[in-house]
C-alpha cells in the first residue's frame, strides 16, 4: 500500500480516471478504480479507503444516493472523507453536496494538481481530527462561536478579538462567520460567492479577495487561527 493512503476513485469515464489515477500515483497514493456506483459500498467495506472520489452523474446510481449510504454505514466508514467530482458547478448542488456531509468538491474540467492538493488537504484535517478530536469537536456551532481569542456573535453582528471589538463591515462578518462554522474546509472563490453572496451574485471573485484581504488587516495575526490561501484554489479557516 501507498505510504500516503488509498483512494477509492469512482467515475465512468475512462479518461478522467486514468488522469486522476496517475496523479495520484505520482503523489504516492494507492488509486483504486470503479466505473460504476454499485460495487462503491462493497468496497468501502471491503479496502476501507482513506478517501473517496465520487463522480455525481454515474450510470447506474446518483453521487448523492452514494455520499448518503456512506454516511449511514456504521463507525469508522461513516466518517470516510468524501470528494465530489462532477460537471455540476451550480453553488445550489455544492450546497446539496455539503449538507448531506461531502468534504469538497471539485468541478469538472479540473486540473488534475489541484485535485491532488485537495486530497491532500482533506486527508490532513482528517488525521488532525483523529489525532486531537477535540479541536475541531468542540468549536461552538451556533450563533456565538468563540475560537481561541475570537468571538463572533451573529445575533449582534459583532466580532472580537482579545475582548477588543473590531469593526467590520456585514458582509465581512458573514464571512468570517461561515469560514469559521467550516475549519480546515477549502472553498474556492466562486463557493463562497454562492454562499455568502447568494446564489444571484454577479459580482467577480476580486470581490472575495478584497474582503479577505480587508478581514486580515483588520483581525491581524494570531497563533491560534488563521485565514489561509491555497494559491490557485481559494480560502479556508484554520485551527491551530
């Protein structure tokens, strides 16, 4: 086996999983291929992947009805990491993704390195989150979330830091506050264009930079969080 871990890779077109087999190769994974969604289930049980890519649009079963049966299956396969590969790239199916418990998503055409940087970043948080559970277990997920030395209060629209409130514009609370509610998940601009800006904005992706780039100058630098960039991909909050 791969010293890096096994992936279990689902899609029907025979191109595509062969580029996503020898990227992956290359980065020392164990790729395994299905065409089909029917043996996905079996196999989950049977290799116990470190992840999966699951293409949405199968012949003979739905990514979805697949990403739900996963997560019903019992304690640890439940909790295998998840990739959504797909053509499907409006924010209203990225959402359907996420809240049925999918970890990324990835719209097709991709390019095959940025695949294999979210692999890698799943499946780092993933191992941070067995190695200290209680990280990101307890982060509070309601209206007041308290990181470290940051509070966010969705209720007053107010944020602090060291018990100091800063001053920030609605949309940059909103913001921070969904980075926040998801730590260590990566989310590209146009993502977050569709759930901070809902799903009708028609602004560029230069309107997510600024923002973040506005909520850096203002919060500053902190050991215990960050507001990270993976160039070429987006943003995501981390956890220290």
């Amino acid at each position: 086996m791969s010293s890096e871990g096994k992936v279990l890779v689902v899609d029907d077109e025979p191109n595509i999983a062969e580029v996503v087999r020898l990227y992956l190769e290359h980065s020392d994974y164990e790729p395994i291929l299905l065409p089909r969604g029917q043996d996905v289930l079996r196999m989950v049980q049977s290799e116990r992947p470190d992840l999966v890519l699951l293409d949405i649009m199968l012949p003979d079963i739905t990514g979805y009805e697949l990403c739900e049966s996963i997560r019903r299956m019992e304690p640890p396969l439940n909790q295998t990491p998840i990739i959504f590969l797909t053509a499907k790239g409006e924010s209203i199916d990225k959402l359907r993704g996420f809240n049925m418990g999918v970890d990324d998503y990835l719209v097709k055409p991709f390019d095959p390195n940025e695949l294999v940087a979210r692999v890698k970043a799943v499946l780092r948080r993933t191992a941070q989150g067995r190695l200290d559970s209680g990280a990101i277990a307890q982060l509070p997920v309601g209206k007041i979330l308290e990181i470290g030395n940051l509070v966010v209060d969705m209720d007053q629209y107010r944020v602090t830091v060291d018990d100091r409130r800063i001053e920030l514009t609605p949309k940059e609370i909103e913001l921070l506050h969904f980075l926040c509610t998801h730590p260590g998940r990566v989310f590209t601009r146009e993502d977050l264009l569709g759930y901070v800006w809902n799903f009708d904005f028609t602004g560029g992706t230069r309107t997510v930079d600024a923002h973040v780039k506005n909520l850096r100058k203002k919060l500053g630098q902190h050991k215990q969080w960050t507001i990270q960039t993976l160039w070429g991909i987006g943003y995501s909050f981390e956890v220290n």
